[in-house]
C-alpha cells in the first residue's frame, strides 16, 4: 500500500517515484485501460514527472524548481516534463 507522509508517496519506508506508481497503477487496474490512463493523467497533473533522455527513466521530481534536477539513474540533466 502506498503511504502519504508530508505530502509525498511512500512504498515500505522507500519514496516512490513515477516509475513505481504507474508500474502499481497498472498493477492495480490490469484490465481496464481506460480507468489506468485516467489515474496516469491524474498522476501527471498532481506531480512533476520527468523523463531522462539519455537513460528513459523517469522520476518524480519534489522540487519546484526543475532547472537543477538530474536523473537518480544516471545524473544527467538532459529531460523533458512528462
């Protein structure tokens, strides 16, 4: 179950990032496409997600200021707002 402490999206103890709830989303509605690109949607306008072009990972980002960010995989700062 995913927990929410001071606003942000918690997996046993780990922060989640967009990786990891859409992969539960889709866990959570395997059968219904149209009601998990719904929840993705949502997820995207709650939350900065960011997508790395070097590596294809992406992330969710907790800072509101996105020009500093780099991938938790690779470190790169070449991304795009998802």
């Amino acid at each position: 179950m995913i927990e929410y402490k001071g606003g942000k999206e918690y997996w046993n103890g780990r922060k989640c990032d967009s990786n990891f709830v859409f992969r539960t989303l889709a866990d959570m509605f395997p059968q219904d496409y149209e009601l998990y690109i719904k929840e993705s949607k949502e997820y995207k306008k709650k939350h900065i997600v960011l997508h790395c072009l070097n590596c294809n990972y992406d992330w969710v980002n907790y800072e509101t200021d996105i020009s500093t960010a780099q991938c938790p995989t690779c470190k790169s700062m070449k991304f795009l707002k998802l």
